[in-house]
C-alpha cells in the first residue's frame, strides 16, 4: 500500500488575488496549508512581482488544471520607456539606456502590428526548461540562453495611459504569451528599450479579478468556513464541456478504468456524472467512452461561494 497523504480530503478551485512580491508556488503553498488540503497546484504562473488572478486547484480539481491553462488571458501592464533590463521587469538590473523615448502617438501607430498570430521570444529570465534545465537559471550563471520564438496570439492590444517615459497597456492574449516580452518587443519597434514596473492579471480563462479572495480574507476566516464560502466545485472550469448522464454503475465500470458503449454518440470530450455529481472526464471514441480523469469525489456538502464578500482589496 502507498503512504497515506498528510491532510484532509478537498477538492474545488479557490481563485486567489495574488500579491505582489509573492512567488505563486509559496501562494499555492499557503493555500493548501489554509484548507490543510491533500494536494494543490495552480494554472497559469504568475512572475513574483505580478499580481492579480492565481486560479489555484485542490485535490481531485489539480486533474482539471489544463482546462484552465488553455484560456484567454487578460493583462493590465506598465512599460518604462528608456532602459532595459536584465529581466524585462523591474525585478532585474538595467543592462541598457537610450534617450530615445517614443511618443503617445509613434506607440499608437505601432500596436496594430502585435494583434493576431505573431511569433515571440520569451525573456530569458523565464522558466522553459533549455537542455533540462531552467532557463532563469542558465541566465543567472551568466550562460548563453538562446530561446526559440513560439507562436502566440494577441487578440487585443490597448494603451490606456501616457505620461513621459511610461505607458499603460492592456492585452487580451493565448496561453503562453510573456508581457515581459511584448513590453521589450514594442519598445524595440520603436527604436527605444523599455522594461514592465507594473502587471496585473485581470482575467485567468473565465475567471476575473472580481471573482478573487484576497490571502488576508481567506486567513481571516475560520478552515471549516473555508470550504463552503470559498471554495468553488471541480466542475467550474468544465463549462465548454457537455456534460452525459451515467448510471452509478457506469460510473463505478469507467473510475476502474473500463470502457462503456456508445454506438449513437458523437465523438469528442465529455464529463461524465453520476446523480448531478462529476465522475470523470471522458472521450468518445469509435463507438466508446473512454475515461481519460477519473474524479475521485468527497462529500464536503454544499458550495456556496458568495462573492460579493470576495476581499481583494486592489481594486
């Protein structure tokens, strides 16, 4: 038999206004220790000096975390026209200067040209691994860090503000896009340099600032308040999916990894519930249901997330 797990059974989502100057792994870490939770992770990692949406998982919900991971993100960002840094934030030294600062006009002119599909170079203080390492930590050993461009997409790039060397930004934008990176590349365009002072997510896949707890609202309450004022099902995250109706015994054929028929069924993703109650995430393929999460459930009774208590505090 394996080693039994330190802590209590919890499964649900709590979405966390995180500070600035915070790493999301200590977040994550302070989160499960206030619900004394089994397992944690979260979806989507924010910089230490980022602040704002940290949809963090527990329990059984860490299975559905890639349903978070593929939404649309929303930013709120500061560039500092002027100089660069080791970083691309404030976080690093400033490696270069110019006195070439664009104005409100010139930076207009130039952001329809980041909007779509476009090819970017994450900043070398980020943590895609290079031959099995981190490329933050290659950069810190003063290692050549060569990253490959990825293609992201940009589906909105806004200025909001302008004064002196600094501008305001929002962007809407697909996984795996580097604000860090967008605020060097626009400065590059412009014939000058620039780093972010300020980032703050907004929106995390259907998750927005306004459905945050701050940390300070979640410590303030009692642990066993937590889980029914908080804490929000696994199943939040599955909207897009559509959901089919098993039979308990179903349900108990696909948790032991069986396959079920479904001769009229069209193919593709489903979550399968037993009684209104999520069982697993499974896939129709060639006339089958085929499970591809099982969700192991336990009972905590009724969620009842009211927020319009949410206390971040920020906004």
């Amino acid at each position: 038999m394996g080693r039994k797990r330190k802590g209590d059974l919890v499964d649900g989502w709590v979405i966390l206004d995180k500070p600035a100057g915070l790493g999301s792994t200590t977040a994550v870490s302070i989160v499960r220790r206030l619900f004394n939770a089994q397992k944690a992770g979260h979806a989507g990692t924010l910089d230490p000096a980022a602040s704002g949406v940290l949809p963090i998982a527990l329990g059984e919900a860490t299975k559905t975390i890639p349903y978070v991971m593929d939404g649309e993100k929303n930013y709120a960002f500061t560039v500092l026209f002027g100089s660069s840094t080791t970083t691309d934030d404030a976080e690093g030294e400033v490696s270069a200067t110019t006195d070439k600062i664009p104005t409100e006009a010139e930076i207009r002119a130039v952001l329809p040209s980041f909007v779509g599909e476009i090819d970017q170079v994450p900043p070398k203080y980020s943590a895609i691994h290079v031959d099995g390492k981190r490329a933050y930590d290659l950069a810190r050993e003063n290692k050549t860090v060569d990253l490959a461009p990825r293609r992201i997409r940009i589906h909105l790039l806004e200025m909001t503000g302008f004064s002196g060397q600094s501008a305001d930004f929002t962007v809407n934008c697909s996984k795996g896009t580097y604000v860090r990176s967008i605020a060097r590349d626009l400065a590059e365009k412009l014939g000058s340099l620039g780093h972010v002072t300020a980032l703050r997510r907004l929106k995390c896949a259907k998750f927005s600032i306004q459905n945050t707890f701050s940390l300070e609202y979640l410590k303030s309450k009692e642990h066993s308040s937590l889980w029914t004022d908080v804490l929000l099902p696994v199943e939040t995250v599955l909207d897009g999916i559509p959901a089919l109706a098993v039979t308990e015994t179903q349900a108990q054929l696909l948790s032991n990894g069986g396959f079920l028929p479904a001769p009229d069924l069209t193919d593709g993703v489903y979550q399968a519930k037993s009684g209104g109650r999520l069982t697993a995430i499974v896939r129709v393929l060639d006339g089958q249901i085929r499970p591809v999460r099982v969700i192991n459930r336990h009972d905590l009774g009724e969620y009842d997330v009211d927020y319009s208590r949410t206390q971040t505090g920020t906004d």
